[in-house]
C-alpha cells in the first residue's frame, strides 16, 4: 500500500493536475516564463499545438478547480507516507497546512479580504482533494492525537 501511496495518490494525482495546467490552461500563466528560463518552452509549445484544440471540451471544472483537488491530494498523500501514515498532534501543522490555506484563501475570496472570485467548486475539490486520503487509506492510517 506504501508504494501505490506513494507513486499513485502522491506522484501521479501531482502530474494530472500539472498536465490539465501546461496541456490546456492559458499560456500567459507564469509557469510558462519558468519553461522559457528552462529551456522547455518549444517542447511545451510542440505539445500544447496538438491539446489546445480540445480545450473547449473539456468542462470547467476539469479546467479549473480539479487540478487544484488533485494537488491537495497529492499533498497529503505525500504527509501521510511521509509521517508513516500515523497522524499525531506532533504532525498536524504539518498535514494541514496547505489545505487550511487554501480553503481559508477560497473562504476569503466571498469576503473580499482575499483577490478572486468565489467558487463553489474550487471549494469542493479543495475539501475533497483533504478528505479522500484519509478515506482510501483509512486502513492503514494510524490517528494518536494525544499530546506527548
């Protein structure tokens, strides 16, 4: 389970959701000026030529808000293996870090504190992107919240 935890829920949700940004979002994102400072932007670009054209396909929340579901994912996978998929007080700050910012940050677009629109389903995919490690890997994952 260690493994497939690692290389699945961490690795490959990781690339899925940077796939659906360098396959099909706009290419005026800054990661774009990385791929330049790179060296990568014609390799990029040679990809991109052959993606571009089903972007209109592919449904918005494929576009927008899963990647940032399947980041979360893979961030939390990667903490639970990390921290042996034992969840203590110790490493709380560290699991929850991430996912607390970035649904605070969406909870403060509503509010205007934080620039942005508002999105339901960014939302969504940010609790569920927290809250599906723990369920597919609830068998092997140990919760000790006592403080030592």
């Amino acid at each position: 389970m260690k493994i497939k935890q690692l290389y699945i829920g961490h690795v490959c949700t990781l690339c899925c959701g940077s796939l659906i940004y360098i396959l099909f979002r706009t290419s005026s994102l800054r990661m774009f000026s990385w791929f330049e400072s790179l060296n990568l932007l014609s390799f990029i670009k040679a990809i991109r030529n052959r993606t571009t054209i089903y972007t209109n396909d592919l449904s918005d929340l494929i576009l927008f808000s899963l990647p940032d579901g399947l980041w979360l994912f893979s961030y939390i996978s990667l903490m639970l293996y990390l921290w042996k998929n034992e969840v203590k007080y110790e490493n709380l700050l560290w699991i929850f870090s991430i996912p607390i910012i970035s649904i605070m940050s969406e909870l403060g677009q509503i509010i205007k504190i934080v620039p942005g629109t508002f999105d339901i389903t960014d939302l969504a995919m940010y609790l569920l992107g927290t809250f599906l490690p723990f369920l597919i890997y609830q068998k092997s994952i140990t919760i000790n919240l006592k403080q030592s």
